[in-house]
C-alpha cells in the first residue's frame, strides 16, 4: 500500500499522472466526530423518521447504547473529503469536471454519537474509454478503536481531455467548503 503525502519536488517531470496514483491510499490528518444533532439534522433531512435517529430509548431498544447514523450519513463525511480526494488522488480533475455515477455502501455498523471517523481513500482504478475517463474510488471508514465502520465505492467519470471554465470550477469549489 502506498500512503501518500505532500510532494516535495513539483517539476512537471516528477509530477505523477492520475494513472500513477491507482492503488495508492490517502488518509486526511482529521477525523469527524459524529454529534447527536449532526445526526437528527441528517435524518429530518433525507425524511428518515426511524425513532433510532431521534430518540436514545428507541436506540437502546436495537442494542446501542446512543443515536444511530442513517445509513446515508456516510455522505456527510464523504462530501467533506472531496477536496482532498481531488487534490491528492483524482489530480488534474475537479469537482466541476466529473459526473457521479456509481455509489455502492457496505455498513459494517451504523455509526453512533460519539464516533470519531478515520478514512482511508484509496484510487482503486482509472482507465480510458470512448472519450471518458472512468476512476473508481474506495473509502474505508474507520471508529476510534480502528474498527470498520463501513466502505465506500464511488465511481466517477470525465471527458478525456475535458476542460472547465476556472469561475465554475472555484464557484464549485467555494460551494463544497461552505
């Protein structure tokens, strides 16, 4: 497994291509702890109105000890971490130059208040067909204790050669921090 961190010498010959980083890992240096009100604002807003997301008696009734996570609270996260994942895996592309068209999600738990998530991002592989640029990538989220919380794939997809206006790109961009 290669980890990947700053570059050191950015010439253009020792910059590496997007091919060059396929099986290589990234893990942000901070973690996201999960709150008892990120996850009933997450719940109210995706309309899942399973007691579990609300109310800890209804938690404790399914053997946790907290709040549970919708399973579509790995977004969240995942949103966040998609300027790092541009920026030190997917290079040359940006937000604004991709589409998002594949997402598979195996929870290994339901995430709880209190958690503090790790991730792992992995290029898992990129190749070239009819004009497009496919990139698969994997995110392996982690609790404190190291254990799998669950993991992501994502499959995004861009014209070969394709080319973004810089004011969408930074309007995109700005908007993904806010």
């Amino acid at each position: 497994m290669t980890v990947i961190d700053q570059p050191t010498d950015l010439s253009p010959a020792a910059v590496p291509t997007i091919a060059d980083k396929v099986g290589c890992h990234y893990r942000p240096s901070h973690d996201y702890e999960v709150g008892r009100e990120q996850i009933r604002e997450f719940a109210r807003s995706v309309h899942d109105d399973h007691p579990a997301h609300r109310l800890e008696i209804a938690a404790a009734a399914l053997g946790y000890s907290t709040l549970i996570a919708p399973v579509t609270f790995v977004s969240v996260i995942g949103t966040r971490l998609l300027p790092e994942l541009f920026a030190h895996l997917l290079i040359g592309y940006s937000v604004s130059d991709v589409l998002h068209t594949d997402q598979q999600i195996l929870i290994r738990r339901p995430m709880q208040v209190g958690d503090r998530v790790s991730s792992d991002l992995c290029l898992e592989s990129f190749r070239q067909s009819s004009g497009s640029d496919v990139m698969v990538t994997n995110n392996t989220l982690t609790d404190q204790r190291g254990d799998v919380l669950a993991v992501t794939r994502t499959t995004f997809v861009a014209r070969t050669g394709g080319y973004t206006d810089p004011d969408v790109a930074d309007a995109l961009h700005n908007l993904m921090r806010s």
